[in-house]
C-alpha cells in the first residue's frame, strides 16, 4: 500500500479516527502536516473564499481540481476533498472522480443537493431524489482509476426533510457501494447523538463534519473520520487585525510584535533550504584562469 487512497484506506482501517483539518491552499496544508495530522481536508467553502467567493456552487470542478494538484503536491499524506455535487449528471460525475483521483486526492465526497449547492451550514438547500443519487455513486464508483481511492456519500436532508430521510437515505448510499456516509449539517449534541446512534454506532462508517464536540468525544461516538477546524477564520480574523493596525499606525503587524514574525521558519516550510542547495549543486562555477585568446589572420 503505496498511494495515498491506500494510506487512507489503511488509516480507516486501524483502530481510532482520523482527524482531518480544514486546509484551504497548499500552504495551510503544508502547516497541517508539519503539525503531525495523517490526513487533511480540502474545504469547498475554504476554496470558494479563496477565490472571492460564497459556497453556493459558483466555483468549477476546474478549479477545485486545481487547488487539489497545488494541496497534493505540496503535502504527502492523504486528500480527503470537497467535490460539491460531482458537478451534474452521471457522466459529470465520472469525470470528476477521474480528474480529483489524477490530481492527487485520496478521497471524495458528493452531496444529494439540486445543483447549484449550497454549503451545508447555509439555508435554502434543495435534494434531489434518493434514486437519482443513488444511480450517481454507482457512477462514481465505477470510474474509479484506482479501487482505493474513497468515496464518500454525504447527504443534506436533515435541514431539508428531518431525521427519518436522513437515515433512510444515508442506508441506501451505503448499500450503493458508498465507502463512507456524510450527515451534513449537525449543529447539536442531540443530533450528533442521534447521528452516532443511528448510523455510526450501528457499523456504517460515517464522516462528522464540525466542532459541537472534541475530536477525541467524536472519536468515542463511533466515527471513522472528522473534518474539522477554523484555519480559514483564523485566518481572516488575523489578517483584518493586522492590516486594521496597519491602517491606523501605519506601522505593519510585524514591527508591533515584540518576537517578530518567525519568517526563516515559513521559508523553510516552503523549501527554500532546498532551493539554495540546488543552486549550489547545478552552478555553473567560473573558470579559475581566463581562456587563451586565439589569434586569428585574415585570409590573403
């Protein structure tokens, strides 16, 4: 087991859960790794800001696949990654699954929403029908380059129909062949509960998406994976403070900082150790004496 999708698979297999933290660019993925975490998650939210956009189904599975090969690249342990609604019908699914598998992720997960989405913490979301989902994981499943990559079957009803039509469509993706099982939108210990009880408790592998509990309470409930974190917020709320100081001081952040900012730490994360000593491997060294010059006469 080589590949990242069998270093998911193996992670999945092992006793615990994964944590996946939310990363949105291949620099808030390399910072994850460096933390330790085995796995990451690319958010569809965290994307979509990234670009100067809401989560509401405006950024293309061009893009998304983009920001994919950038987090991939950069990083090495396993991509779990947004990929909204596949994107349309059966076909757009099979591409999509095809082109996130060559971009470098280890797993997928696609919603029962009515295209354009909405993220699942945003009101107004629409379902498609549970066969017509249904018929879109066979899809994915079948386009699947390598039988490790994961897919991952989230659906959206709770906010939309309630508990009943969550659980009974959440036990017809995963007879579909799903890998993992979704429940989007959990805002509560109650639903948590009722989501650990339901599904993950009962020996249906489920992902938890949010943060109502610890990582390791998760854990104890029964489920496989956890997406989590604020690096996007974080994120924003540092940059609006530090360009308010700005702004008002005209001093930058990092001048206010008694420690500074530790800039050889960030360029080291980014590789630059390994540039210089590229640029030192591959120089092309001056010659140590200067080259005979050649007389030359002019033909008669």
């Amino acid at each position: 087991m080589t590949g990242k999708p069998a270093k998911l698979r193996k992670l999945l297999a092992a006793d615990g859960m994964v944590v996946a933290p939310f990363v949105f660019d291949a620099l808030t993925a390399m910072i994850a790794e460096r933390v330790g975490f085995d796995a990451l998650y690319m958010t569809g939210h965290g994307t979509s800001a990234s670009l100067g956009m809401p989560d509401v189904g405006l950024v293309t599975m061009t893009e998304m696949v983009n920001n994919i090969r950038y987090i991939a690249a950069a990083t090495s342990v396993p991509l779990i990654a947004d990929a909204d609604t596949a994107y349309g019908n059966p076909m757009n699914v099979q591409r999509t699954v095809r082109e996130y598998e060559r971009a470098g992720a280890a797993a997928l997960h696609m919603e029962d929403q009515v295209f354009p989405k909405k993220c699942g913490f945003l009101e107004g979301k629409q379902l498609i029908s549970l066969e017509e989902n249904v018929q879109k994981i066979h899809a994915a499943l079948d386009a699947r380059l390598d039988p490790d990559f994961v897919i991952i079957a989230r659906t959206d009803a709770l906010a939309v129909s309630g508990w009943e039509d969550t659980i009974r469509r959440a036990l017809a993706y995963r007879d579909a062949g799903a890998d993992l099982i979704f429940v989007d939108g959990i805002r509560t210990r109650e639903d948590l509960r009722a989501y650990a009880e339901n599904l993950a408790q009962k020996g249906i592998p489920c992902l938890y998406n949010g943060w109502v509990v610890p990582t390791p309470e998760a854990g104890q409930l029964g489920f496989k994976i956890t997406i989590t974190g604020s690096s996007q917020r974080l994120a924003y709320l540092a940059l609006c403070e530090s360009l308010e100081k700005l702004k008002q001081t005209g001093v930058s952040d990092y001048k206010l900082r008694p420690s500074g900012i530790d800039f050889p730490s960030l360029t080291d994360l980014l590789g630059l150790p390994a540039v210089y000593d590229t640029e030192q491997r591959y120089a092309v060294k001056a010659p140590t004496e200067a080259p005979q010059r050649t007389e030359h006469t002019r033909p008669s």
